[in-house]
C-alpha cells in the first residue's frame, strides 16, 4: 500500500525500491575497478580506523571499538536492498572524493558508540547519500545530517520527528476520525519524552531547528491539514478531542502549550533526520526527495 504524505513544500511519499544490494556489496568487498584506488569498504575503513585514530587506544577499548563497527556493518548490510543506483554511475559515486569522506565520517560516529539505533540511522544517511548523489541540495544535507547526528539524543530524535509528522507532513489518505486516531496513535511514541530547555537550545546549536517568534495552534494546524476528517469541527474542538485519546494526547498538548515545541522550524538537516527515526519507529518510509522538490 502507497502511503503519500503532502509537505508544506512538496509531496513526501512512501517509495518501494528495486534489489541493487549485489551492485554495492560487490564494493564493499573489493577495493574497486583499476582506476579507484580508493577505500571503497565499508570493513576497510573501519580496519582503517582502528590503525589509525584508534592506534594509540588500549586494546579493551579497541574491542569495544570493533563490536561497533560490526553493528554498523552489518547495518549497512541490511539496507543494501534499498540502494537505486546501479553499474557505473554507482561505480562513479562511490569512487568520488565526497562520498568517501562521509562514509569515513559514518564509519567513525558508528565507532565511537554502542547504540544500534545510531549505527542503523547512519547507514540510512549512507545509502540515501548516495541515491541522492544527481542532486545538489539532498547531497549536501545528506553529508552535513551524517555530522549532525551523533550529536543529537533520543529524546531529540522525537522531537525532530514530532515536530516533523505535525507541522510538515500531512497522511493524504485519511477521510474519518477513526483513521486519524490511528494515525495519531501511530507518532504517540515520539511524545514519550518531549525534552528540556537544554535539549531545544542543543537542537538550535547543531543546526536542526530555528525557533519562530510566536506559537502555532496545534488545533488549527490540524484543521488545515485534514479538512476532510475535520471540516465541522474548531480548532478547539480538536485539541479536545486529541486530549480524549489519553495520557498521550494530553502529554502532546500541554507540551506544545508550553514548551518550546510549538515554536520549532525544522532546518533541511532537521527534516531529513525527522524523517529517516520515524521510519525507524513507525515502519513508514517519508521520500524526503520531496521535500526539495516542493515551492
């Protein structure tokens, strides 16, 4: 089932792909065609790594190092279905200099920590990085998400996603209350820790998010979003009926009451990130493409 979600500037929609894994896992086991002799492994620049930054590190620490880069390979591994590119142009992308200084930058965030969510969102960053290599923009932000993201706690992640699901996205196949509930319960998860002062000031310091100057009205956003579901009731009205649906729904609006949440603008690292931990959480993939397409 095609899921398609309508951005503020665009369409971001749920895209099924083709089996390109033996095309990059061809790459990730060899070193490249004569002309590449760069360090087109993923395994190579974890071995790489350990020679080099790691060197001087105890070898307790270093084994804790490769249990890391295990994780992350392995994630890479799992997500090699979902490349698009294929043949040369693959060849191309990831001989480039760019690419391979990400994939660098991926390989050490993933060295340096234990969380298999981390490893599993970098390796989403990766493959998308380079089924986005023919664009200038998605590229770029692509990169600098891969630097952003270790920086950045879980608590975070949710709020990157809440943000995102309220504010940008909209589910365009929802026509009845009952969906919606559905739908709405399905990004609940995301409102399980919505964060402190210092968490939003953090999110601003690493370039995810600006803040507006006045609040926005969650009830009134959503009347805009779903007309259909909500085309008799008031802006009021849906923020009681948010409230009905428990303890979540209540945490949801008091937090956007206030704290900072309903204040926050998502930056393009912002979104992409968003984008990729809700897919990790709720199983739906966002094509954040869209998101550059749009006006």
């Amino acid at each position: 089932m095609w899921h398609v979600f309508k951005s503020m500037f665009g369409s971001l929609s749920l895209s099924s792909n083709r089996d390109n894994s033996h095309n990059f896992k061809h790459k990730l086991q060899i070193t490249g065609n004569k002309d590449c002799t760069i360090i087109l492994s993923v395994e190579q620049l974890n071995k790489k790594m350990i020679d080099s930054t790691f060197y001087e590190f105890p070898e307790k620490v270093k084994e804790g190092i490769r249990a890391n880069q295990n994780s992350f390979e392995k994630q890479v591994e799992d997500r090699m279905p979902h490349i698009k590119k294929e043949g040369d142009e693959l060849d191309s992308i990831i001989c480039s200099p760019d690419f391979q200084y990400t994939a660098k930058k991926c390989t050490l965030a993933a060295s340096r920590s234990c969380s298999q969510e981390l490893h599993r969102m970098l390796s989403y960053l990766l493959i998308e990085r380079i089924n986005n290599d023919d664009m200038d923009l998605p590229r770029i932000v692509y990169n600098e998400a891969v630097l952003t993201i270790s920086k950045l706690t879980k608590t975070q992640f949710k709020l990157l996603a809440l943000c995102l699901h309220l504010k940008y996205a909209t589910q365009n196949d929802l026509y009845n209350l009952m969906e919606f509930k559905k739908y709405l319960e399905s990004i609940f998860p995301f409102t399980t820790s919505l964060g402190k002062r210092a968490d939003y000031d953090h999110m601003e310091y690493t370039g995810c998010v600006s803040e507006a100057i006045s609040h926005s009205n969650v009830g009134l956003i959503l009347k805009d979003r779903y007309s259909r579901v909500f085309s008799k009731f008031s802006p009021q009205e849906i923020e009681a009926y948010i409230a009905s649906l428990g303890s979540a729904g209540k945490t949801l609006l008091s937090s956007w009451r206030n704290l900072r949440l309903s204040k926050l603008k998502l930056t393009s690292v912002g979104v992409m990130i968003g984008c990729i931990y809700s897919e990790i959480i709720t199983g739906e993939s966002i094509d954040a493409k869209q998101y550059f397409l749009g006006d």
